[in-house]
C-alpha cells in the first residue's frame, strides 16, 4: 500500500486519470482513454482501464473521479456532456465495487475548488469560494473546511448568479447571469451583436471562430472600444456577484481563476476588488487571490477528495 | 430538571425571556427588562435577573439568548445597538459561569432562522434561507441541518446583496443593496426623495413619522402611483437575490417573514415567485413559504439551539 491516490478527470471527450500525492498535489504518471458514447458501463469500464494502467498491481487504496455534472452523496445526477448518460448514476458505489476499493465522487469544478482549498491559493483557508472564468463561469463553495455539494448537487453555481436583472441572455435560458457577462461565450456572443452594427477587433480576429482569452487580451491592448466595454462589464459582473455572495454566506476569500484570468492577471484581480462595495462591512472583508496553476487541477482535486475517504 | 429551556431575546431596547418547550416552540412565562446602559456586565446581570425570575428553583439546564450583532463560537462580535458594548464579548463563556448552566449565543435573526427550520415553514427541510423583511432585510442561512454562523459572524447578511449596480444607497454605506429597496427604511427614503418632485399617497400619510407596513399596503391599494412602483422594484430585488443565493448556494426553499410579509401576504409572496429566473435550473428548483407567525420567534429560537446543546 501507498499513500498515493489515483485521480481521474472525467470529461465528454476524454478520461485523464493521474497518480496523485494528496500532501504535496504532486501528480505523476498520465493515463488517458477517449470518453466512450456507449454510455454508463463503458464509461466506468473505461475509467477501471486507466486505473488499471497507473496501478497495475492493485497498490492505490482510493480513486477519486470528478465529473461534468451535479453530485450528491456520490450518486451523479446528470452528465448532459457524456452521451448516453441519461439518468442518476450511483457512480461512487459502482466504482468502488468494480475497483475493489475506496472511491470517490465529485462534481469536477467543486473537486478543482477543493484543490485550490486545500494545495492551492485558499490554503489554510476554511470558507471560501473558488470561482473559474472560462467559456463559463463556475465555482465551488468549501465551507466550515468541507465542499458543499447542496440537496441537488448544485452549490457553487456561481455563473448563474443574477447580476443585471432582465440582462443578456444566458446560455441557460435565463436572463442577466454573471456567465453571460463574464465568460468567454458571453463575451464573444455579445461581440457578434454589437458587431453587426459597428466592426470591433475582437471579432475580426476570432472570426467565425471560437474566441480564446489571448484574443480578448489583444483586442484590449490595442484599445479596442467595444472589447473595453465588455470587459468593464465582466468586471463589474464579478465584482458585484462576488460580493454578494461573500457578504450573505459570509467568505473571507474567494479565488480566482481559469483562463480569462490566467491571461489577464493580477492587474484585472486588482479591478474586480476596487468595484467590491460591501457597504459598512468594510473593503477588505473579502481577499481575491488568484488560483495557482495546478498541474490538472480536475484530477488532483478528485485526489485530494480521495484520500480524504481514506483518513 | 425539565425538558424546558430558556429563551432570551436581547434587544437594544429590552431584554424578553420565554420558558420555552424547544419540541413545539410553546412559549410560556415572561420576564422583561429594560436594557441596562451600563455595558456589559449590567447586560448580564439583567439577563441573569430575567432567568432568576422565570426559573427561581434553577431547574432549566439551558439558556439561549439572540443578540443583536455578529457571533461566532459564542463570542459576539460587535452590538452597536447596545450601549457601552464596545468590544467582542465571550458572551457564551460569561453566561454559562454567571447561571451556572448550558448557554448558547446566537445572532438574532439567525435564532429567528433556527426556529423556523425547527419548528415553522422550514420544518423537514435541512438547507433553506429564512429573510425578515422590516425596517431592514436580515436572513440567516440553515446548510445541512445547521444554522451557519460563518467565520465573522455574518453569514445570512441578505439586505447587503446587491441588486443594482451602483444603485440606491443603502443605510450601511454601499449601493444598490437588497435593503434599500425591500427595507421600509429604503422604501420610505426613496418615497421622501421622489415626493419632493411629486407627492405621493405614502408620504401624504406617513409625514415626518416612521412609516409602518399597514401604510404600504393602504397607499398600494389606494393605487398610489410611486408606492406601486418602489413596491415592484422591491419585488424584483428580492426576486433577484433569492435566486442568486438559492443557486449558488442549493437551496430548495426560502423562507419569508417580517412586517411587510405579513402584512401583504401570499399575494407578494407569489409575485416575488413569478419574477424568479433561474434559467436552466428550472423555475421549480426554489419554493417560496411564508414564516410561521412563531410567538416570539427570537427567543423561541435561541431557546431551540439552547435545547441543541443538552442533546
């Protein structure tokens, strides 16, 4: 036996599964299978090869696997990306028999939060939310030190937080969320709309194509008007967003990261916390830290959740 | 010994002890007292005088008191509104010594939140909001069975959400709080500014006195035009951040209660639901119930969690 554990990501295309040392976050070792589309038995059939890859003699006690979907207590309630998975999946129970040891299951944006809790920027902080600004924005709330999964899988859904009331549409079919300001498909959306009735730089570069954060980054360098706009809007979004949900749940930090704010860094952190207004709770209630880079962040997290099970 | 505990409700003003049967919320007895001026340690000898009073044979083996400010681990962290409390108190620790007996310490508003998760419209139901909609907009938040606290004591600050972006002021200093336009005292500011251009049926009444929740609705059915109008602001912005906390946080039920709940009823309560956008979620993912009208619900509630410490 070992102290390493194994963490698998597992996303609609692909399965990334990693050797992981739940102290250090160190990850070694790499296996990875195409995401079957014959549904939930081969999904774990494939999950059980790259467990069988990494650790040939059956020496990992625990496997944690995060997921493209709300859990709760271990049973995966939807997985829209993964074809065929059309119904509440009992994923922990069925791993850990098929595995033959401690699993672990995990929403794969809240087990990327849990990395940041406990190896990354929220270390040695136990309430905070982890927000991920990429095609869309997500989150993970670790309170009291613990993830919270919510009765329905859903907490740290923080993309679909209203910050415009009756504002942009949102791919959800809501209207006004903070991912229709903030991420990266609500940015270039809006884009295409205002493009149509005066040229920005930021669709002459993307084109019909799908918008990267260095696109964004490089239309803002060059002063592009309606690029600066969209992203004072963004800021504002997560500035307003953000503090409301650290004044009500009460959260000392919240950290920040994914490619947006890979990209354009501290000085775009440093925006968003001038725009926080926490009223008579005082500015610096909140602290924004940006997340650190873990190497599969996806993975390690499940990891992390792993070896939890095993204490 | 009994099974009957003590419930205190500390207010700025007086101080209300109930013995209070925590398995049905029955309040019985009834000791008030002014709140002393003299700071802490006469706050506390009029607490003990209350218990004194109400349990004189020292049978109650818990005392629980709501207060009105921050607390975390039993210690409150501020209490503007009581005079000479200038500093955080080990409230929990002093009155446990001072009576003898278990004592617990809880926010106000939150041990208004435990009762209605034990015994009001929150029973059965293990995560929920419950908001309090007066002069100001409070809440306390139930996660997993338990009230939370936070780590500074804030946790459930709802009126401090923000609705509008740079908007209303709000009485704590920030902008476009929740408060400021749910709060009789956000409603009734905006209604003084906007007669000054244009006289409205609610300031006609109210004049230079404090307005109440039975004129609101008497300016809303007499059709009055302003009062219509800071009304369905106040419908969207709780409609706004309900939906935000209920999504990012998981929540399946919210509960309402305080004076303008009560006074305009399911009717309000229904709009505010309509107004709901949760997008993808579903409409259906947050039930809106209105607080049981619980007798005294601060001290029930901190009587509750006192009977919590016995088990």
């Amino acid at each position: 036996m070992t102290t390493t554990v194994i963490g698998v990501d597992l996303g609609g295309t692909k399965i990334l599964s990693r050797l992981v040392d739940p102290i250090t976050g160190a990850a070694s070792g790499r296996a990875k299978t195409a995401t079957p589309s014959t549904g939930i038995d081969g999904v774990i059939e494939a999950i059980a090869g790259t467990v069988d890859t990494l650790d040939p003699d059956g020496e990992v006690a625990a496997v944690g696997v995060g997921v493209p979907g709300p859990v709760r207590d271990g049973v995966v309630l939807r997985c829209p990306n993964i074809a065929g998975w059309d119904r509440p999946v009992e994923l922990r129970a069925r791993l850990a028999e098929r595995l033959g040891r401690a699993a672990v299951v995990a929403n794969d944006v809240n087990a990327g939060a849990a990395a940041e809790h406990r190896l990354g920027a929220g270390r040695g902080v136990d309430d905070l939310l982890a927000v991920f600004v990429g095609t869309g924005v997500g989150g993970g709330l670790v309170l009291d030190g613990a993830l919270r999964d919510g009765p329905r899988g859903l907490a740290g859904e923080f993309g679909h937080l209203t910050v415009v009331p009756d504002g942009r549409p949102c791919g959800c079919g809501g209207r006004g969320h903070l991912e229709a300001y903030a991420g990266k498909a609500g940015i270039v959306a809006e884009a295409r709309r205002r493009h149509a009735e005066s040229p920005n730089a930021l669709i002459e570069m993307v084109q019909d194509g799908s918008m990267k954060s260095r696109h964004l980054a490089k239309a803002m360098e060059q002063g592009d008007e309606t690029t600066l706009e969209l992203l004072d809007e963004a800021t504002t979004a997560l500035a307003v967003g953000i503090g409301s949900i650290a004044t009500v749940v009460d959260l000392p930090l919240v950290v920040l990261g994914g490619g947006i704010v890979d990209k354009l860094g501290e000085p775009w952190v440093a925006q968003i916390a001038d725009r926080l207004d926490l009223g008579g709770f005082g500015a610096d209630v909140v602290d924004l830290a940006i997340a650190h880079r873990l190497d599969d962040a996806g993975s390690v997290g499940a990891a992390v959740l792993a070896a939890d099970a095993l204490v």
